[in-house]
C-alpha cells in the first residue's frame, strides 16, 4: 500500500472544501481507502476551513474562555443558555452552530460576558458576586494582553498561516526552552526547530502547537519577529541568551535555559511533547548549517522566501526533512 496526497474537495454542512486529502492506494488493484487515522486528518482540514470560512472559534479557544473565568464546562453552559453538556462537547471538536459560536465569542469580551452572567440566572448571590470581579480584573488586562500577543507573535486568529492555532506565548516559550535544556542550540538553529515543530505536528494532526507564523527569509523559515520573540523569552526567565563572537567578527546568540524556572511540560498535550521529541532526536546531533540546507529543501522556503512570505502550515504535509 502506498500513502499518496492529491487535492480534493470534500462536503461539509452543504458546502465544499479543498484539501490535501490522504489515502492509501493499492499497487495491484489501483483500490484506494482510508484507515481512521487519515479519516480524521481528511475531516480534521475540512473542519479547520469551515470554521475559518464561518469564523467560528476552535475547540481551544473555546475552552480557553471558560477556563480564565474559572468556571466548569456545565455552568458555562447554562449561563450562554446551552445545553448542559455542550459546552464541553464544543471543547471536545463538536462544531458550533453560527449563533452559539458567537456567544462564545462574546462571552471572551469580559464586557459583554459581564452583560450575559447579568441576564443568566444560574447563580447564586455569592457565586454571582465572585465572578463579577473576576471579570472585572480580567477587563483592566485582557487590551495589554492582547497588544502584546500580537506584537510578540503576529495575528492572533487562527487560520493556515499559524497552523488554525490561536497565538500563545506561553507554550511558544516553552517550546524554546524545550531545546534550551535539551540542546541550547544557536538562535539559527532555534527557528528551524521551531517551525519543524510545529509543521511536524500539523502534518500528522492538522493543527500547529505554537500558533506561530512563519516567513521564508535567505537563513531559511523563522517565526515573526523571531528576535522580538527570544528577547520576551528573557525577559519572562525562560531562557537566558548568551552572545558571544566567533570567527573574530560573527555575534552568535546560544540559547541556553534559565535557573529560573522549569520547562512546563503541563502546558502542552502528550501529542504534541511526542511531536517535539520526534524533531529533538531527529535533529539532536545536526549541526546548525546542515539544518539551515535541510530547511532550504522544504517546499515552504522555496516558494516564498524570495518575497520573503509567510508560509502556508499546508506545505507541512510536503516536509522533506521530518518524514
């Protein structure tokens, strides 16, 4: 049996969508079919397009806006008026209808969530009263935070250019120092491995991990504002830079791990550490000039980086270095 990869538009809720659709094919018979893994990342591509065609949020965001409320998935529910299991259900990759997906919208605005806690009537006195002020020092940093999410990483709304990922600094960091402990590789090195990462974890699943955006420059892919990036890492203790001149004339920067605090293995999912230790060893004993030509042979880099482009997470399923 051979895997092979061919556009193809597959049907979801009355509308088409091309993706890169992967079956296996019988070299005896021509018979091509799918098992339940390529099923899931056909349906998993058709899923990422509607949601960004109708945007409506993915299934981490949608937890993601119960969780800093501090509130379980039940009386999430039932404050937007929902059935009392669909929220999770959302959480879990049911898709949203229109109007439900933008109550969950809403209710990320600490403002207008405030409106639908006041028009709900599931919680008591107190209860009530607690969450009011949870929202209310949400709102005083929820405009600072997102100027400085978009500055450190770029757009911040999901869609094929940061692998239909909402940006998040956070696991972005740790992904750095990940390699920091493991590898302390130099920043060229870095910015390979990061984008190897996260397109890795695409190609298998149909999602990046970071939420990073990637452009094709002349040393290869890096992600936006890739020096902004490493000089927030810093500053937040997660990893330290260490400058240092080789060849009398060249600044290197080695990005090594801060005393600080610890790799947070607790932000990421069993998938994606598997994802981020399949490129570590890979990549473990590659020098940084073999991985910078290694990255010259992706397809991402070849087409963009004379314009120096963000590059699509769909060449991921085109990787060369990363099978």
């Amino acid at each position: 049996m051979k895997l092979i990869r061919e556009k193809k538009s597959l049907e979801f809720r009355k509308e088409s969508f091309e993706i890169v659709y992967h079956s296996y094919k019988c070299e005896d018979s021509g018979e091509e079919f799918v098992d339940e893994y390529l099923g899931d990342l056909n349906l998993d591509q058709v899923y990422n397009a509607y949601r960004v065609m109708h945007k409506l949020p993915f299934p981490e965001e949608i937890k993601q806006v119960r969780k800093k409320y501090g509130l379980p998935a039940t009386t999430m529910s039932e404050i937007l008026g929902f059935g009392i299991n669909q929220y999770r259900l959302y959480e879990t990759g049911e898709i949203p209808s229109e109007v439900n997906g933008r109550l969950i919208q809403l209710a990320a605005r600490p403002e207008e969530f405030l409106r639908l806690v006041d028009l709900s009537n599931v919680l008591e006195n107190k209860q009530k009263e607690k969450l009011i002020k949870t929202i209310g020092e949400i709102k005083k940093e929820s405009q600072a935070w997102a100027m400085y999410t978009e500055k450190t990483l770029g757009v911040s709304t999901p869609s094929e250019y940061n692998g239909y990922r909402k940006t998040s600094p956070e696991k972005a960091y740790h992904i750095i120092r990940f390699f920091a402990d493991e590898l302390a590789p130099l920043k060229t090195a870095l910015n390979k491995l990061l984008f190897y990462s996260d397109f890795y974890h695409f190609k298998k699943f149909a999602m990046g991990i970071s939420g990073l955006q990637y452009r094709a420059i002349q040393w290869g892919p890096v992600p936006s504002q890739f020096d902004y990036l490493l000089k927030v890492a810093e500053e937040n203790h997660t990893v330290s830079l260490k400058y240092e001149i080789w060849d009398g004339d060249k600044e290197m920067v080695i990005v090594e791990p801060s005393a600080d605090q610890a790799f947070r293995s607790d932000l990421f999912t069993d998938d994606e550490i598997e994802s981020l230790n399949t490129v570590l060893e890979k990549f473990r004993k590659t020098k940084t000039r073999q991985l910078v030509e290694i990255s010259h042979n992706e397809a991402g880099w070849k087409d963009n980086f004379k314009e120096k482009k963000l590059i699509s997470y769909k060449y991921a399923f085109d990787l060369l270095g990363l099978g």
